[in-house]
C-alpha cells in the first residue's frame, strides 16, 4: 500500500488514452489496488471515442452505424454489461444518442442535443470502467457529474467549474462503492448539459478534489509524467520531478504539450491539494511521476521547462482592450493564449490558424506573425546568446519564468541549442 493513511481521499483521473483494451481496464484495478483509504474516479471517454462523436454531431451522415459500433466498441472492453446491474443504464445512454442525432438532423444548431451526444462518451467510459472494477473485487458505481452537483460557469473556452456553486453529494463512507465520474462536463447555468474544453477531464478531477477536501488528485496517462520539453520534438528530455502550481500553469498554458488542462491546477491551491501525473503503463518511480505542489522559489532555481506553440499571431490594440473583440473571440470560441498590457497598448496572442476566423471581425488593429511561443519555467537564460538564432519579443517576466514570441528559421534547431545549453538533455 502506498497511501499514507487508511483515511486518505484520493482523487484519480482516468484519460482516455489509457482506456483503450480490456488489459488497460484490468491495470487501472491493480493500481486501484494499491492504495488505501478511499479513492473516487474521474474517466474521460474511452480512446477515440469522443472524436467519432465529434464528427457524427458535424456530419450526419457518418452516424448510420455510430450507435453500433459503439455498443460493439464498449462491449468488447467489458463483454458482461447486458448481463449486469447497469445494462439498462448503458442501453438509455445508446438509445439518448440515437434520439439526439435525430433531433440534430432537423435542427442542426439544437446546442442541447449536440452536447448531450459529446457527453455521451464519458457516461459510456465510466459504465464500462465501474463494471470492470466490480468485476475485479472493487466494488463500484457509475455516477454523472451534472447528477451530483457539478456546476459548470462562462462560455465558450473560457468555461470551468463553479466551486462556489457546486455542492457534490456523494457517498464516500469506508464501504460504499467506488464512484466513477463523468469528467468534462457537468450543468450549465441553464440547467442543461455544459462541457468544458477539449482535454476538461483534468479540470473536473481537481475541482471535484476540492469540493470533497481530497489529500490529492493522481493524473494517469501513458506517459512518464511532464518532461522538460514536449517529446514531439525528438529531443530527450527528463521528466520533471517538481513543479510549483503557478510554473505547472505556465507549462499547461503555453508549452504545447496537452499533459494537463490549463484549468487543473486552480482549485487545488488554497488547500494546498498536491496533484501527481504518473505513468499507468509504468512502475511508480521518480522518474517516471511528477509532482506538482506549492511554489518553491529559491536564489539558485535552475531552468526546468521549455514551452513551445508553433504558429502564433499577436493581436495589438488600444489599452484598455475593447470589449467587442474579447466578445468576438468567445463568441467564435478562440482560445487566447495570453493577453498583455504594456503602456497603451494590449497584446492578444493566439493561434495563427485562427486567424481566418478572426480578420472579418476586427478592423483597426495591427497583427504580427511569430515563428513560435516560447516559455520559459524558472529561471529564464540570457537570449543574447541565441540572438543569432531567433528575433525575441519578451511579453512578460516573473519569478516562475517568461514568456517570449521569436521569429526564427530553424525553429527545431533553436530548440535543441536551448535545451542542449540549458542541460535540459537527458
């Protein structure tokens, strides 16, 4: 056992990239296992799942089977659900799709329908996972977040959950089942099924941590916790043993790499509610977890992390940033990486990919293209040694690192001259 006491709550998040077979499922009960006092679950959809959801609510057409291929996809995981308790469950979840996409194939925009099918996934994930972990001696219970009081606020991208609002009524006595929640979603302040952005399942599991005081929130994924520098780069890196909340934000926010939900980190601070990704397809060592806790800043902190997002555009307008332009940019959902003041002007950094969507909305505003976004977590290195490599614009500056836009021609080499002088390789 490795829990630190018999009473300790902990919050696990299941994603779904370590939900794809049935050996999957009979992992995450031996590490279930493993851990005393109480543990509660938060699953996203089960690998794929959500994408093929995604383009039957998009494409109509695609839908003929989907029902099907979902009942198969599922059954092959846990092939005893129509003989369980939650067959009927699992049968309304399916039999709700096919309704909705009807509904959606005469009126497109019905938002309700259209949610309802995306938030599917997940209630499908967490009947197949709660059956799998009775199965195995682990006693548990499909539950829907929006059912136990999880309330979701804001619009768009900028949605989360509602701490204030939210009141989780669950059982969490020494011998009730596991409950297995739904992440990503939960109600709206209509009262309707809401979703939060895609990769939301973090932001469910540390929100649902706080609402219940949890000891802490266990992220699994199938990699070996937050390296320094996003791996799709194809330069070794090591994995992060520490970082504070505020430098595990900077990393979620701009390092490129979707480890973690930008969102997840919040609720946990004012209880000081440590978080661990670990490796489900790896043993539990130091270098294959990192932990994320309170801020520890030191005179001799090192650099520990190299965030990079390829392709940005920045917005430069007037300070105080008009309104209508912020409204704009939820109402078509952009995402906004950063927005700086600086004297009289704001900075509006974004995607370049969204800035087809953006130009027929604003007029009157001045846009530059960067190569990248690059952040710095801890202590940020002299550029001008790497002047010849890349033209810097420093957005911000504080105790946690930096964040800078270059324009370069090379960007994978700058890369690894950073990480190779900044003794980030393995």
């Amino acid at each position: 056992m490795e829990a630190l006491s018999v009473h300790e709550l902990n919050v696990h998040k299941i994603g779904g990239s370590c939900l794809r077979s049935r050996s999957d499922f009979d992992l995450i009960a031996d590490k279930l296992s493993s851990f005393s006092g109480k543990q509660v679950l938060v699953v996203s959809a089960l690998w794929g799942v959500t994408d093929r959801l995604i383009r039957a609510v998009n494409e109509p057409h695609y839908a003929n089977k989907l029902v099907e291929d979902l009942r198969t996809q599922h059954l092959r995981i846990s092939p005893d659900i129509s003989e369980s308790s939650w067959n009927s469950l699992f049968e309304k979840v399916l039999s709700g799709i096919s309704r909705d996409l009807v509904l959606l194939s005469t009126k497109p925009n019905q938002i309700q329908a259209r949610n309802r099918i995306l938030a599917s996934g997940e209630r499908l994930s967490a009947i197949v996972v709660a059956n799998n972990l009775t199965n195995s001696n682990l006693p548990s219970i499909p539950v829907g977040a929006e059912d136990v009081g999880l309330k979701i606020q804001g619009h768009g991208a900028m949605k989360r959950v509602n701490l204030e609002s939210s009141k989780l009524h669950l059982n969490l006595s020494k011998d009730s089942p596991i409950p297995v929640l739904t992440g990503w979603f939960g109600e709206g302040e209509d009262g309707e099924i809401t979703l939060l952005s895609r990769g939301g399942s973090d932001h469910s599991a540390s929100s649902i941590a706080k609402l219940i005081s949890a000891d802490r929130v266990i992220l699994w994924k199938d990699i070996k916790g937050i390296q320094s520098l996003n791996p799709r780069w194809g330069i070794p890196t090591n994995t992060i043993p520490y970082l504070g909340y505020n430098e595990a934000i900077t990393l979620a926010m701009y390092g490129g790499a979707s480890v973690i939900h930008p969102f997840s980190i919040e609720p946990l601070i004012s209880s000081g509610i440590p978080m661990e990704v670990r490796c489900i397809f790896a043993p539990h060592t130091p270098e294959t977890t990192t932990y994320i806790g309170p801020d520890i800043i030191t005179q001799d902190s090192n650099l520990k992390a190299i965030g990079c997002k390829p392709g940005i555009s920045v917005i430069k307008c007037h300070a105080p940033i008009n309104s209508k332009i912020l409204s704009m940019l939820e109402q078509i959902d952009i995402t906004m990486w950063s927005i700086q003041t600086k004297g009289n002007f704001a900075y509006i950094v974004l995607s370049s990919s969204h800035m087809e969507s953006v130009f027929p909305h604003v007029d009157s505003v001045d846009v530059n293209h960067f190569t990248a976004l690059i952040s710095f977590v801890g202590t940020i290195p002299s550029l001008s040694e790497f002047g010849e490599d890349g033209n810097w614009h420093e957005f911000s500056r504080s105790k946690n690192g930096g964040l800078f836009a270059v324009n370069t021609d090379n960007l994978e080499y700058l890369l690894r001259k950073l990480s190779a002088n900044l003794e980030l390789s393995c």
